[in-house]
C-alpha cells in the first residue's frame, strides 16, 4: 500500500510545523509522534483540508503519553 500524505491539527504549541505534515501507510490507524519527554497522539475522524492545492486528510490530536521508562 501506497503511503498518503496527512496534516496534523492540535496539540502542542511548540510542535514544529514542519512536523505538520506527515506520510502514513493507513488512515485508520493512529499517528504518534515522539515529542519533548512524551508522544503526542493524533487520528483522523474524515476531515480534508488543502495545501498547496492538494487535499489531505486532517488528523486531529487526541491525547499525549509519556515515554515509558
């Protein structure tokens, strides 16, 4: 399967945004991305928005974890 292009919404202030823009393999499953001591969780509900004059699907933060030690 093809990888597709996502743009995360939410979370930390602080996240990068270059870091907005992501690949996934799956739509369905969850985005985690490693952040400062933590991850930062995200997941995609249906939403699309644009970027340069390309749709991609929105995925939405939806909670943080910390790393385990």
């Amino acid at each position: 399967m093809a990888s597709v292009r996502i743009v995360l919404t939410g979370g930390p202030a602080e996240l990068p945004e270059g870091g907005r823009v992501a690949e996934v393999d799956n739509l369905c499953d969850k985005v985690k991305i490693s952040f400062g001591s933590g991850y930062e969780h995200f997941s995609h509900h249906g939403e699309v928005t644009e970027v340069d004059g390309v749709r991609l699907p929105v995925f939405r933060w939806c909670e943080r974890t910390k790393i385990a030690e």
